[in-house]
C-alpha cells in the first residue's frame, strides 16, 4: 500500500515535498500548525445542527435531509469520508426519497476545517450528484477554500495513517 494513497493524482513536485515531510517525520506537525482549531461538533446531535446551519445558509432550496451521523464503519468499509445517499420508496401513489448524509467518525478528531470540508462536499451532492464543475464551483460557493482544504485533509489523513502504522514501544 503505498503512504500516499490519499493523495493520487497530485502533480509529482507536489508528492515530492508531501514525501520530503514524511521522511523528516514533520507531515503531520506541519498539518497541525496549520490548522490548531479543534471543533465541538463530538455527537450526532450536534452534528445535525453544523450540517443544517451550512445547509441553511447556502443551499435553502435543497431537499431536506432525513438523517444525519457520524459513521464509525464509514471509512474502513466504503474508504469513503462521508456519503450521500437517497432512498426512494413508494407511499401510496408517491415516490418519496428520504436523503442521509453520513461523515466518517474519525472527523470527531479532525481540525475544524476538516469536518467543514467533508459536509460541504455531501452537502453538495444534494444539488450536484456527480464530481464535475458544477460540484466543485458549488463546492467553492460555500468554501472558498475547498480546493485546499481538499488537499489538507487528504495530508492529515496520511500522517494519521502513518502515525498510526508506527510499532508502539513495548511496555515494560
């Protein structure tokens, strides 16, 4: 498995500094200075309340969402951050679909801007299915910094990985 996994498809300068990090051991000390502010978004409950507010401010108009959650399956089944999902069922003569919106539970510990990036890009998904411009301009809309973000997290995801691949010292 290759330590940069998240990052594929990244031009090759770019991979080479991400590598440059990693052998100095620095990848994710320099993520962390980067973005310090943790979050308080810890329960589904109130994550309910950060996805609405975004939802809120940026995309009215959008079908309403029958659930949201932290998934602790998430990544390791789908290696998926978050989803999106619609299910359609018929009631009475009507085609309802009710629309969830799950985000990866290793979010509970991620920067501030990290759970924002991962709801922008979900919530996107309610008005935009697939990863095209028009996704990513709405993306950009209620994130300016999304493409950045994006990248971010895909480091902060590689230091986690590879912090955690780490042998643990014995204990004596």
């Amino acid at each position: 498995m290759s330590a940069l996994k998240y990052l594929q498809g990244y031009p090759p300068e770019l991979l080479a500094q991400v590598e440059g990090l990693i052998r100095e051991g620095r990848l994710g000390a320099s993520v962390a200075q980067r973005y310090p502010e943790a979050h308080t978004v810890r329960s589904d409950r109130a994550l309910v309340d950060y996805v609405g507010g975004i939802k809120a401010r940026h995309l009215k108009s959008a079908p309403p969402l029958a659930k949201v959650a932290f998934d602790s399956k998430l990544h390791i089944l789908k290696n998926a951050l978050g989803t999106h999902t619609a299910i359609s069922r018929v009631q009475g003569g009507q085609l309802k679909a009710k629309r969830e919106l799950r985000v990866a539970s290793l979010f509970k510990e991620a920067p501030a801007a990290f759970l924002r990036m991962i709801v922008v890009h979900e919530l996107a998904h309610l008005k935009e299915r697939e990863h095209d411009k028009a996704f990513y301009a709405l993306c950009m809309h209620m994130e300016a910094d999304y493409h950045q973000l994006e990248f971010d997290t895909r480091l902060w995801l590689t230091a986690r990985e590879l912090e955690n691949a780490q042998p643990q010292p014995a204990a004596g």
